[in-house]
C-alpha cells in the first residue's frame, strides 16, 4: 500500500494523529510489562477502526495513521520524507523513528515521550509525540505511536518568549533577556582558543524623576529613548546594551586589555551624555551614574551577580559623583545590610529590641536629672548588633518610623513603671533621640501625644533630641513640629551640637531648651586648649539665649569638674554610668539621690 492508499474523508477526526509501527517480535516475551489500560484502549482502538488506514514503509516496519482528514495525510507524508530509509543517513534529519522505538525495547521502557521537529511544505512544524507497546488479543505486540500539532502552540511561545525578554519602549534586552544573551555568549566565548576577559558596565539616570513630574510621562519615554539610541552609538560591534529598569541601563563588554580598556569605554558612555538632550522646546542636560564590574580571571561568578556587583558600584557612583570600579567588600556590605534589614524588621515586629538607659546628671549637685534612652538589639542568629549599624539601615529602608515609634512608647512606659514601683511621680526626665527620616515620614506630634496619653505621663517629664542637621535642614518645617512638641510642654533638645553647621538666626527663632555639646569636644579636653575654648563659647552662647547645656562622653573626673567650672548645665558618660537595663536604671537613681558627690 502507498503512503496515500487508504485515506478515508472525516469530518470528526481526532486532534492528534495515532500510528501504530509493526515491530519484530519481542526475543523475549517476558521482557516488557503490559502496558496496562492504555495498551487494552489502544488495541480496542485499532481493532475498532471504521476505515482503513494508511501504511508507509515496508511491511517489517509500517506507520498507520488512525486519521483520514488532509491534516493528517500531510503528517504522514512530512513524516516519511523526514524519516531515512535503513542504511541511509540524510544530512539534516535527526529523527528516526525506527532508531527511537529499537531504544525504548532495548530500555525495557513500556512508554516514551518526545517531540518531533522537522521542515514541513509549510514551513517548521512541531509534533508533541508518544510511543507506547500494545497487544492484541492473540498475544502480537504493536507500537503505538500518538502525535500532536503543537506548531502554533511553540510560535505563540516563541513570541511571548521574546516580548518577556524585551523592553517594548526600546526593544532592548530587559535585564531576564540581558542575563540570558551575555550567558550564551560567554559560553560561546569559552570555547575559542583566546581567552577574553567581560564586564558589565550599568548607568543610573540621576534626578529623571523630575523630567515625568515635569514634562510628563510622554516626554520621560523619548528620553529613555534618546538615551538608549546615545549609548549604542558609542558601543563596539559585539557590545550588548540593555535597560534593566525603569532609568537604569547596562552594558555587557567583551574585554582584552583589562581594566584600562573597561574605563575607557565607560569615559566614551559618559561623553555622550555631555551634549543635553533636546525634548519638545526644552534642552535637557542628563546626569549620569556609572559603575563598573570586571569579571574575575577565574569567572566563577555568574552574570547576574557580576549586574549586581555593577549596580552596587553605580550606587556609590551617586554619592561620589565619579566612576565607580566595584570592589569585594561593597557587595559583602549590601548583603550585610540587607541581612540587617531583614533581620531588623522580625525583631520589631516580634518587640524583640530593649531600651538602655544612660543618666543625665547634674554637674553642680550630683543629682540625677534624667536618663536618655538607647536603643539596644541581641538578636538571636547575628549576636549583638550596635546601634552605628542598625539605625542607618532603619533610616535608610524606613523601619525608623515603627522603630521611633516603639521607643517613644517604651520610654512613656518605662517611666510608669518606674512611678508605680517609687509609689510617686519620680523627678526625673527621660531624653528620646528623634531621626531626622522620623521627622519627614512621621507625624510626630501625634506620635508623641499617643504615647504619653497611653502611658499617663505628662509631657514636661520628656525631652525630645534632635541633630543639628535635622534641626536647621528645613528651619520652616521644624518650627511647625516644635511648636506642636512646646504645646505639650515636651522639652527640645539639640543634639551633637558643634558637630554641623548651624544658623544661628535659625537657632534663636526655633523653640530649643537644651544643647549638647558632642563627645569629640570632651574627649581629651583636658590640656587642650582649644576645645575649651570651644566648649566655653558654646555655655556662652547657649546662656545668651536661654538654653541649657548637657556635655556627651565625660569618661573622668577631672572632666566632669572642668565641664561645671565651664557652666556646663548637665552631664553623661561612663564616668556616671554606662547605659543601663529599665530595672538597674531605676535602682541607680535610688541610690544616686541621696548623694551628691561627683
């Protein structure tokens, strides 16, 4: 029978094609299980079939396929023609069914699955295939072979594939597309007798936010555009570039002359950005962020983690203003830091943190005035961990508003407790350090009010610090909160004074009780001249305007006599006390109230 003989038209044909291959018998017969119920389906099916079916190849091994409609009769045909006769190799044809279904016996497999592939009359067409063993009722065993059309199911894929790994503004690799290039071609390159070294060169498009609010959306689209057609006109053949976000690019270099060859290009990327960009009626000068990472000459690592190595050095980029090489340690303290964030974030959410207390103590009695409250974390996996590490990375990823929020109720709590167990109101204040991040995301005011509401305390028994950055960055915004803190009667306190550059018109206007004179004056003052003076001019100048002053860091003696000469209101350091848990804070005033030695 010819490879068209016996096709029969169908008008319910099935939507796969099932052949089944006559095969040798089995040497063995026990060599492969029944294939169980599919194997009876199948048979039932070829014994029930209504038409005859269509035979391709010699009698030994033949194809049948169950199907009579024209789709079916083009499969058969591109199925024949893809398939070599025995002892023929055909350059281009990787498939023969007769060499897969001797595999399978041969495994002692009663099933397989593959797919089948070959250039069809109609281009490339794609077959989702099954073979499986079936036996018929006089115990004669058939390959059974199940194929289905998948080829518009793998162009849709194929599409989408591609949308997925391109940025549509641009049609430039997105950073999933950007991974998987710069992979295939290191790979590819790894396999050339010259070993060549590559980088990752990424840019940050500083303030482009201002461009959406200003110009709109459109406008910030036609310069990523104009961007991206900028860079790749100074990139060399082979050079890949990408937008791996929103204002964020990167490029893939190949690289033979190391680090100089890697500077230069990013020198010729930063060039193009000289010239502004003309959008509508406005000429746009674009600042870039560049950083760099060369990969190592082992090349252990993997493209994705050489992008982050790239982006870690382009955010050092933006505050140095520079080019950025990265180095080992930057990405080691990224991780650490998100480690921290994470790690930070459990713990107040779990009150896993506790407060210490330092005391406050008056230079000229001896009496303790107040305690300030620092914030203390143990945690469980990374041990303890100072507040110089965790409170930036509060800032910095905003868990300081739940943070501050937390201490300030603590500390409102902890002087409650404090009152129960003295069994009166206890004359002593408690200092809480403010971040200048609280002060822009918070409502403070009403932060402070609950707190106090909640745990019965008035708020004269509290002191608010501020740093002198916070204070004098925006002077109109922090006069509006201190009001509101002075309508409480909440005291101000200005923290590290000195250290910054104050207004001082701003520092007369604004409502401060109290300013601190930082530790870097008190250390060592004693034989320094200098910082006498200094500390001088700031009782001075803190007693011409009505203030109070707390000296940091006082660790002898001789300081703290020096500081009460000076006129220096109050003091603290680990000549008093190092910081202390609630309870030990408390039993310190006990017992320091009825002395008065320094």
């Amino acid at each position: 029978m010819t490879a068209r003989a016996g096709y029969q038209a169908s008008r319910s044909a099935p939507d796969s094609v099932v052949a089944a291959l006559g095969a040798p018998a089995c040497p063995d017969a026990g060599c492969l299980t029944r294939p169980g119920d599919l194997a009876e389906g199948c048979a039932a099916l070829l014994a029930a079939l209504p038409y005859p079916a269509a035979l391709l190849g010699d009698a030994g091994e033949s194809i049948a396929v169950l199907g009579a409609n024209e789709e079916f009769r083009r499969f058969a045909d591109e199925l024949e023609s893809s398939t070599p006769p025995p002892g023929e190799a055909r350059p281009g044809r990787s498939f023969d069914w007769r060499v897969r279904a001797r595999a399978m016996f041969a495994a002692r497999r009663a099933s397989d699955r593959f797919e089948l592939e070959f250039a069809g009359r109609l281009g490339a067409r794609v077959f989702s295939c099954a073979m499986t063993w079936v036996e018929d009722a006089g115990g004669e065993k058939t390959l059974l072979l199940t194929a289905t059309d998948r080829t518009s199911e793998r162009k849709a894929e194929s599409t989408l594939r591609k949308e997925l790994l391109t940025d549509s503004l641009t049609s430039l690799p997105n950073r999933v597309g950007f991974v998987e290039q710069i992979e295939a071609l290191v790979e590819e390159r790894k396999a050339l007798p010259q070993k060549t070294g590559h980088a990752i060169i990424a840019l940050d498009l500083i303030r482009f936010s201002r461009i959406n609010e200003s110009l709109g959306a459109m406008a910030g689209d036609e310069l990523i555009i104009t961007v991206a057609r900028r860079v790749k006109s100074v990139l060399r053949a082979g050079d890949v570039l990408a937008r791996i976000g929103g204002n964020e690019f990167a490029i893939f270099a190949q690289i033979n002359h190391g680090l100089s060859e890697l500077l230069q290009i990013a020198d010729r990327v930063r060039k193009t950005f000289e010239t502004p960009i003309r959008l509508s009626n406005y000429l746009i000068s674009v600042e870039v962020a560049l950083g760099c990472a060369l990969a190592p000459d082992d090349d252990d690592d993997d493209m994705e983690t050489l992008l982050r190595q790239a982006q870690a050095a382009v955010k050092r980029a933006k505050k140095s203003g520079t080019l950025e090489v990265y180095r080992a340690h930057v990405l080691r303290e990224a991780l650490k830091r998100f480690t921290l964030e994470n790690r930070l974030r459990e713990a107040i959410e779990q009150g896993a943190l506790t407060m210490a207390f330092q005391p406050l103590v008056d230079l000229q009695t001896g009496a303790v005035k107040g305690f300030e409250a620092l914030a203390r974390w143990e945690d469980p996996v990374i041990g303890h961990v100072s507040p110089v590490d965790f409170i930036p990375v509060a800032e910095e990823s905003g868990l300081i508003v739940p943070l501050g929020r937390w201490a300030m109720c603590e500390c409102a709590q902890t002087l409650a407790d404090w009152d129960r167990r003295y069994g009166e109101l206890m004359p002593v204040t408690m200092n809480v350090n403010l971040s200048p991040v609280q002060m822009v995301r918070d409502n403070v005011p009403r932060a402070v009010e609950e707190a106090l509401r909640y745990a019965g305390i008035d708020g004269n028994r509290v002191s608010i610090e501020l740093t002198e950055s916070a204070l004098i960055s925006d002077p109109d915004k922090t006069r509006q909160l201190l009001g509101a803190l002075q309508a409480m009667d909440v005291t101000v306190a200005m923290d590290d004074f000195g250290t910054g550059f104050s207004n001082l018109a701003s520092l007369q206007s604004l409502p401060i009780d109290v300013l601190k004179i930082d530790r870097s004056f008190v250390v060592d003052m004693i034989g320094d001249e200098d910082k006498v003076a200094i500390i001088r001019a700031i009782v001075s100048l803190a007693g011409a305007l009505g203030m109070e002053t707390t000296a940091e860091g006082i660790e002898t003696r001789e300081q703290a006599a020096a500081l009460a000469q000076l006129g220096c209101t109050y003091g603290q350091g680990y000549h008093f006390a190092r910081p202390l848990p609630p309870l030990d804070a408390y039993r310190y005033w006990v017992a320091r109230s009825s002395e008065t030695i320094i």
